[in-house]
C-alpha cells in the first residue's frame, strides 16, 4: 500500500511540474530561510552549570510587505536571536508579534523587505482539497529553497491527538528536518499551509508530512492574534494529565520563559527536564497553569477569545502549581506591532 501510494504522488508530481516550476519562480523569494540561536543550560549554581549556545534552522514565507512573516512556533519559541534571509541573499534580523504552542504557528516581523518582494497570498479554505497538487519549499538539510512537491493526502480535523496540533492538512510532500516554518503551496501559489512535524521512524520523509491549514494561520495570526508574553505554552490534555497523575481535565505546561520578558518579569517559571512524552520532547518542571483569568485552563476556545480582547496594560491572572503548590502570578500585556489585516487572494 506504502508502494502505491509513493508512486501515485510521483505520477501526480511530474503531471503539475511544467506548470509548477513556473509557480516555484514566482513564489520562492517570499519564501525566508529562518536561523535561530537556542541558549542550552545544564546543572546548578550549587554544582556548577554549563551554558552552550545552539543554533537551529527552518524556514517561513512572507505573508504582507510590511515584513510579516509565519513560520511554525516550535522553530523560534525558545530563540533568543532570529534571523531571516532572503531569496537575494538580503539578512536581517526578526523578532515575535504572536505565537501559538498549541496550533504550532508564529507571525514574525523582520525588520526589513528586500524591495520588490511580493507577499505570498493564502488560500481559502474551499480551495484546500484532497488530491490536491501541491509543493513545499524549505531549507530540508541545510539545502535552501529546495521545493519537493506531491498531493494533499488528508485534511484532518482533530483538536483530541494530543501534543501535537489537530487542525492540519496531511501530504506525502517530501518534509524534512529544516522544512519546519516553510510554505505548502498550491498551483495558484497560494500558501494552503505551514509545514509543522513529520511522522517517520528514520528521522526523514516517509510520506507523512503535515502543515498547519491557511485558515487557522489566517485566523490565529492575523484575526485573533493572542498577546505575546515571552512564554512558551504546552497544551496538557486529559490522557496526559493522567500520565503524571495530575487531578485536572487539563492545563498549560509552562516550557520556557523568554529572559526579560514580560513572563519572566512577572515570575512565570519555565521546565528544567527534558523528557519525551511518547515521541514528543516536552521540558518538564515548569509552572502548570490550572486557569487564565477567569476560564478553566482546559477550556482553550474561552480563553482564546479572553486572550484577544485584551489592550496593552491589560494584565492576565494566572492561577498555577508550582511544584505542587498553588500560586498566582500576574502578567501585564506588552505593547506590540499593529498587525495588518489580510485580504482574500486576488482572483486569477
């Protein structure tokens, strides 16, 4: 079944190439090769600590002039120094408007635009069909951008998997470590997706790549875009709950904390312990956030529009455990960039 599958993706490939290669032309210096530097830590002021500094590599693409551009959360939540670069070789640093653990996504803003750099459009969710042809370009490897191309294979809907986001598309596009943040495009070259996370046993393609739907990118990045904190949040649902014998239907694990953030200026603590929860790392240690204002922390839709409706000066009560004793820690919401409003993709 793997077989036929593989070979029905490169049937489909090799029919729409003559018309994406010319799409891939028109497309691909939207696209930004995205490299971060990570601080990693290990020990005690007691016992002595050890700091190294690692960098790390994905991709993203334009998505207004202004210098907005998505690329998956999970790529710069932990970074303290970004940096894009372009198609013409044009570098600059970037910095984080909004980000989302849970649906994987982040709006950067990079502080400049080569001139002539046209935005990539997103596609509407009825034109995101299965079957569909599409292609991805990325920095797969450190080979930048490399477009690989196949079908959607599923869109999937399903907000119970767990860690990992529910709302994605499935496609047997060739995704690789480096291909995270990057664009799925369609033939139209608009952006049906974000590149997200793989499933594979060898660490490279198997034909189970998914990416974060235009939609939710349009939707929690530019319409209902939650206030950045310098904090990285993983959603714990119910199974995992259970796992740690925590009494709670649900919560926000606190990973890391952005220093001298607003997180971390408030007293917000992130994990120390790197674990793996099935086949996802998740830092443990951190705070365990049990309610964000006045809504259960489990009750995500609720304190997405309570997140969203707040000004800077606003600031969010959190009520927590923190090493299995309760707390309450107050964050003001900072400043930040006005976000543009996002058109629908000219008619062709």
């Amino acid at each position: 079944m793997f077989v036929v599958v593989w070979l029905f993706s490169v049937v489909a490939s090799a029919q729409a190439r003559p018309a994406l290669d010319a799409v891939f032309d028109k497309v691909d210096p939207a696209v930004v090769m995205v490299r971060v530097s990570v601080r990693h830590t290990e020990g005690d002021e007691q016992n002595g600590m050890r700091v190294e500094l690692l960098y790390g590599y994905g991709a993203g693409v334009l998505l207004h002039e202004g210098g907005f551009i998505a690329t998956a959360a999970h790529v710069v939540d932990q970074a303290e120094m970004i940096e894009v670069s372009y198609k013409d070789g044009t570098k600059c640093g970037a910095s984080i408007v909004t980000l989302s653990r849970t649906e994987d996504l982040a709006l950067l803003k990079a502080e400049k635009v080569p001139k002539g750099t046209v935005a990539a459009p997103l596609a509407e969710i009825d034109k995101i069909k299965v079957g569909q042809p599409v292609f991805a370009v990325g920095r797969p490897r450190g080979y930048a951008h490399s477009m690989s191309a196949g079908i959607i294979s599923s869109v999937r809907n399903d907000p119970a998997m767990g860690l990992r986001p529910g709302h994605v598309i499935q496609t047997d596009a060739a995704l690789n470590p480096g291909n995270s943040g990057g664009p799925l495009f369609n033939e139209r070259g608009e952006v049906v997706g974000i590149a997200s996370f793989i499933f594979s046993k060898g660490g490279g393609s198997e034909g189970l790549g998914f990416a974060i739907p235009a939609h939710i990118v349009k939707k929690r990045l530019f319409e209902k875009p939650l206030p950045y904190l310098g904090v990285s949040l993983r959603i714990l649902p119910q199974p995992v709950m259970e796992l740690f014998n925590w009494p709670y239907p649900g919560a926000m694990l606190v990973e890391t904390v952005r220093p001298e953030s607003p997180a971390a200026k408030a007293g917000l603590q992130g994990g120390v312990v790197d674990v793996m929860v099935g086949e996802i790392p998740v830092k443990l240690g951190g705070d365990l956030i049990l309610k964000v204002g006045p809504h259960d922390a489990w009750k995500t839709d609720d304190i997405g529009v309570y997140l969203a409706g707040l000004r800077p000066g606003d600031s969010i009560e959190y009520q927590l455990l923190r090493k299995g004793q309760p707390l309450a820690v107050s964050v003001p919401v900072p400043p930040r960039e006005v976000i543009p409003v996002l058109g629908p993709p000219k008619k062709k």
